[in-house]
C-alpha cells in the first residue's frame, strides 16, 4: 500500500468505473424546473447500477416456456 494520500493519488477512470461496478453505485437527485416561484417539471431520479456476472442470478430471469 502506499503512503501517499489518497487526495493526491492518480488513478485511471477505467479502473474507477471498474472499482465503483464492482460494489455498486446507488444515484438520487431531484430535479425541479421552475419559472417565478412556480414549479413546471419536477424529476426525481433514483437509480442502482452494479456489475452482472453468471454468479449472481438475475431478477429477470425468464421460465421455461
């Protein structure tokens, strides 16, 4: 391990997407559009992204037809 602080550490973003996949990555925002005090569109986002291998079974799995 280096002693390097990890403010200061470089690290490609292929390896930090790969890091962030391999745990899990929960996104949430909201997003409200509004003109005089008056709300036209409001979005909220919510939002799972995680990594899929053959290990973890999938919640879409379809039956046998």
């Amino acid at each position: 391990m280096s002693a390097e602080p990890l403010a200061q550490r470089q690290i490609a973003l292929v390896d930090l997407l790969d890091r962030l996949l391999a745990g899990g990555v929960v996104v949430a925002g909201d997003l409200t559009l509004r003109i005089a005090d008056v709300d036209l569109v409001r979005i909220d986002l919510h939002a799972l992204i995680s990594s899929v291998n053959e290990n973890v079974p999938s919640p879409w799995e379809q039956g046998e037809e």
